[in-house]
C-alpha cells in the first residue's frame, strides 16, 4: 500500500486499532458489555431455520393485529 493513497476505510481502521492498543480499559468495557447487549447475528444463528420460520411468523401476525387495531 503506497503511503499516500490510503482511503477513508483503511484510515478510520487504522485509527480504530491504534486507539485499541492504547486503550485497554475502553477494550475490556466493550468486551463486558458486548454479552449483555448481543447482536442479531447471533440471535439469527442459533436459531435455526425453524426458530426463524416463527419468528417471522410471530412478527407478521403481531404487525396485522397492529394495523387491525390501529388503523
């Protein structure tokens, strides 16, 4: 990589890893509360197709009995 043509992307990656090095508290809070907090893929992967099936399922049913009532 040429010094010089460095794009956004790979400067506020850059930036990001610097800061994580020199700010190991800030690292060991996101890794405390990253379990509490969770993310979707997480929920989506240990579902299982069938556990996504009634999910949709749920959330469809919850959205008609919104506008039904709200309407």
């Amino acid at each position: 990589m040429i010094q010089g043509k460095e794009t956004l992307e790979e400067r506020n990656e850059r930036i990001r890893q610097e800061e994580m090095k020199t700010s190991s508290t800030a690292n060991l809070n996101d890794s405390l509360t990253r379990g509490s907090n969770g993310n979707l893929v997480d929920l989506i992967s240990g579902l299982g197709w069938k556990g996504i099936g009634i999910l949709l399922l749920v959330l469809c049913i919850g959205f008609i009995i919104y506008t039904v009532i709200f309407r």
